[in-house]
C-alpha cells in the first residue's frame, strides 16, 4: 500500500502522494539543504499539507516513491496537477523548475522529453486552462 492510500480524500490524497514524492526527490542526495527545505516548505504549503503528515513524510524510514506508469496520459495528468499547484502563486522558480523536472522523470519521461513538457507547460500556465486543453497541446 503506498502511503497515498491511507487517505480519504482524492484530491488531498494526491497532493499528499506529490510532497512526499518531492521529499524523497529532495533528499535523494543524502541530504536536504537549508534552500530544499524552504522550497518543501512552500510546496507544504501549497498542497495543504498538515504538519502531523509533514513530520510523517521526514521520517528517516520513509522513503515515498514516485508511482510512474507506462500511460502517457496518466504522466501528464500528474504533471497538470503539480503544475496547478506550482501555479497557484502565480510563478514558479528555477529551484521549482529542477524538482519538477526529477518528478517528470520519475514518473517515466525521459530527460529531453521532459524539458520539453515542462517548457510547455510554463508557457501553458501562464493563464489558466482545464485539464482536456492541456492534454491536447501537449500532445501536440
């Protein structure tokens, strides 16, 4: 059971499963420094994250895997939903950009084809579109 599944609720469930994804990108190094925290901290923020699951994601033993699959589709719908919350401040950063680039990579893109849908996508969220559009350019 992935750590996603211990929750009710669709769409906290998944912004639950995106942080603790990114936790795990972030320290995948060893180590999260002092500017990966902060940026944790305001995707914690962003995806409403509370700070009892906040404390369960750092736990040392917990180590979340990205759930990539072999449907395209499913990689991009992902992406949308981390891209809404990317946005939802209306920006994104470079230290946002590079670990939503690892994500992309997890989730089964390959290097290039993820910097292209991550050039895409910034472009794209620039204004704001559903998710039936976003599929349809960036199949494109």
């Amino acid at each position: 059971m992935s750590f996603a599944d211990l929750y009710t609720s669709g769409e906290h469930r998944r912004n639950l499963a995106h942080f603790a994804a990114l936790a795990t990108l972030a320290s995948v190094d060893g180590e999260i420094s002092t500017e990966e925290r902060k940026m944790l901290d305001r995707f914690a923020t962003k995806l409403d994250i509370t700070k009892s699951e906040y404390e369960e994601v750092f736990k040392k033993e917990n180590k979340y895997p990205i759930d990539s699959t072999p449907d395209s589709e499913k990689r991009l719908e992902r992406l949308y939903d981390l891209f809404r919350i990317v946005y939802s401040d209306h920006e994104i950063d470079d230290e946002e950009r590079i670990l939503i680039k690892k994500y992309a990579i997890g989730l089964g893109f390959t290097g290039d084809k993820a910097d292209k849908v991550i050039e895409r996508s910034v472009a794209i969220f620039g204004g704001k579109i559903d998710f039936e559009d976003y599929l349809y350019l960036l199949k494109k």
